[in-house]
C-alpha cells in the first residue's frame, strides 16, 4: 500500500486529511472525545498547539507518531478493516529542497524502524503496519507537478512555498526544474506569528493564539479589538514587502516574474498577497495536499518509468 505524508512544521497532509503537527502523552485514555493513537504502552491525542520548529525532525519520535496517525486517517479513509496481520506500506515523504541532499537519508532511516511489525491502537481499532519502503521528494517540486499543464508553457517560472517555518523557492523552466534557484528560507508563516504575538503582548499586553491571528488576515469575524486587527494587517504587510524584497536580492523580481504560490501559508496570505499588487501574474495552488499528492505522482511517475514498484 502507498501512503504519502506532507509533513509541514504547522500541519501534517496526506492526499485525504490535515491536521495541526501537534501531539501530547498520557499514561492512558483522557476520556475526551479525540483522536488517539495507543503505542508501546502510552496515549497520544492530537492537539492544536503544534510541536516547536524543527529542522530535524528525526530528533525525537513525535513526528514518527504523527506518520502513524497519517496512516491511520489513510486507512480509515480506505476502509481498510482492522488486522494483525502486517500491512506493507511504502511510505512517501519530502522535504524543502535545500535540505534533501543533506537530510534525505536520515529521514528515510527514520521512518524505517528497521522494518519491523508496527502494531498500535487508533480510536479504538488495532492496525499492524510494516513500513518496508520509504522514498522522499522535494516539497515545493511536488507541488508543482500537480500543475505541470499549466506550468510547462511558461519558459521561467518560480514556485513559492510558503510554508509554517520555511519558504520553499524553485526556479522551473518549462515545469521542469533548474538548479539555478533552490532555496529554503526559514522565514515562514509561525515567524510571522511569533513576531506579532510578541508585538501584540508587549503594546496591548494581549496573548493572542495563532487561530485569532489567521482570522484577521483572513478577514473572517474576529473578536480582537480594532488597533491589534491593525496592528496584524500591517506586520503582515511589512512581513510580505519584507520577503519580496528578500527575493529580488537573489534575482527574484516578483513584479515580473510568474510567480506559482503553495503551501498553507500561500492560501492563508493569498488575500493580501493579491490586493497588495506586487506580484505581477501570481497562480495560486489552491489545494492544500498538493505536496503529498505530487509525491505519488513522482511516484508512480518512476514505477512506469522502470517498469516495476
């Protein structure tokens, strides 16, 4: 079975679900009415409060028990019946492009685990998986496959990633990429959050969560008071002048360039990336799994290739 898992600092996607790259332990079940995952004798539940940024996520096992719950919403979604018996899975993943050749290999080992069973409970359902193949793609690429009709008519076009801690940048030539421009920029959306949280706390001494944030940006009813609704439109603002001017010293001009937008930053600042009228011809990948998606797509894209998975 092929599961792909887009595991973003803020979120984690699979082709099928989404949820918040956020977990807690416990000793046994809390008797709330969330989804959980039993695993070698302790609890995990989802929560919305994410894990702080990491550039390795291999450092601990909180990201491993994030896959599992990725795979486990993949199977529910299939209507795969609970079993014992092992379920072969090779497990598709990514990274920014910047990091691949550095990462790749540990994160792959990561998910591994030596290919042993996996055996682990979900809401109430036994699973036994064995993770026997993992492959990684670039993000920001795999996104861009999903758009490759549109794409490949453009003779130079950038696809931006905005992700929770990175922005992912790719320079492509008729869809296919040149190694001209690969970035990754830790300049995503949670340091626009920890920046105006900061802000907000120390001129109105308000605590704000990053949902009230994203309400104002979005311009969806908030009740946040008038000078901190200000106060987020104009950091974020100055954070997407700021991130075009960063661009245009490396050769970006976003007032020329085609401009291909994706990641769940992209569609939270979309509104005000179009209303600012900086970015000449901006295309906005619209579906927030594009990346786990454009992995089976590399994907199967070599199976037919060579012949064989």
């Amino acid at each position: 079975m092929i599961i792909s898992v887009d595991h973003g600092n803020k979120s984690i996607k699979t082709p099928h679900a989404i949820f918040t790259s956020g977990l807690v332990m416990s000793d046994g079940l809390q008797g709330f009415k969330t989804d959980y995952i039993g695993w070698k004798g302790k609890y995990y539940s989802l929560t919305e409060r994410r894990i702080s940024y990491l550039r390795d996520k291999t450092e601990d096992d909180r990201f491993f028990i994030l896959t599992l719950f990725a795979i486990a919403k993949e199977l529910e979604y299939r209507k795969v019946s609970e079993t014992l018996d092992p379920i072969d899975i090779t497990l598709l993943v990514g990274l920014p492009p910047a990091h691949y050749e550095q990462l790749h290999s540990r994160f792959e080992q990561y998910f591994l685990r030596r290919r042993e069973a996996i055996d682990f409970e979900y809401n109430g359902k036994y699973y036994s998986v064995r993770i026997n193949k993992v492959l990684s793609y670039p993000q920001a690429f795999a996104a861009a496959v999903t758009q490759y009709s549109t794409l490949k008519v453009h003779s130079v076009a950038y696809i931006i990633d905005i992700g929770g801690f990175t922005i992912d940048v790719l320079k492509l030539r008729y869809g296919r990429p040149d190694l001209e421009v690969v970035e990754s920029f830790e300049k995503g959306v949670i340091t626009l959050y920890n920046s105006i949280a900061s802000k907000c706390n120390s001129q109105y001494a308000r605590i704000l969560e990053e949902c009230e944030i994203d309400e104002v940006i979005r311009n969806q009813p908030t009740v946040l008071p008038g000078e901190v609704q200000q106060l987020i439109r104009s950091m974020t603002a100055d954070f997407l002048a700021e991130f075009y001017n960063f661009l245009r010293e490396r050769g970006i001009d976003v007032s020329t360039s085609k401009c291909v937008f994706a990641g769940g930053g992209s569609l939270l600042l979309r509104g005000m990336i179009e209303r600012g009228n900086k970015v000449a011809f901006p295309i906005f990948i619209e579906d927030i799994h594009a990346n786990a998606i454009g992995y089976e797509v590399l994907y199967q894209s070599e199976v037919a290739a060579n012949g064989k998975q």
